[in-house]
C-alpha cells in the first residue's frame, strides 16, 4: 500500500481502470455463461406450441360525408369578433 500511495495520481488511474477493466471482464463472463445456461433451460420448441393468439374482428365503421364547409379569411380567433372598423 505504501508503494500505491507513492505513486504518481497518473499512475494511480491507470492502476485504478485496470483493475476495474478485469474486474468487469471477468463479471461479463460469469453474466453471458449464466445467461447460456438459464437460456439452454428452456424448450423453446415446446412452449412455442402451447402459444394462442386469440382471433379478433374489427367491426366496420362507416365514415360520414364532411358537409361543405365555407372558410373565411376572418383572422380572428372567435366567429362573434367584430371586425376592424377602417377610417
């Protein structure tokens, strides 16, 4: 410990990723092995027989004819607005 704490604060990064890098190495193999094993568990074949999916039907719904709707170039935002009086 008392050559660590010598060691320049450079040296010290490099030590600190290194040992997180292998650390989270050897993390990542014992996850992706477990994840294997859990996955080759299951009988995918098997369980893809038992799956239902229901049947459904959407019923039709007629859209309406849109009357013919007259647009003004009134530019204010309520209909009942008087409009500007020009002098």
């Amino acid at each position: 410990m008392a050559k660590l704490r010598n060691l320049p604060e450079n040296k010290k990064k490099i030590i600190l990723w290194a040992v997180a890098v292998v650390l989270g190495l050897i993390m990542g193999f014992f996850w992706v092995k477990g994840a294997a094993n859990s996955l080759s568990k299951l009988n995918m074949n098997k369980q893809m027989q038992n799956i239902e999916i229901p049947q459904t039907s959407i019923p039709y719904i007629p859209i309406p004819d849109l009357p013919n709707i007259k647009i003004s170039n009134n530019p204010s935002p309520t209909p009942d607005a008087t409009p500007p009086i020009n002098k």
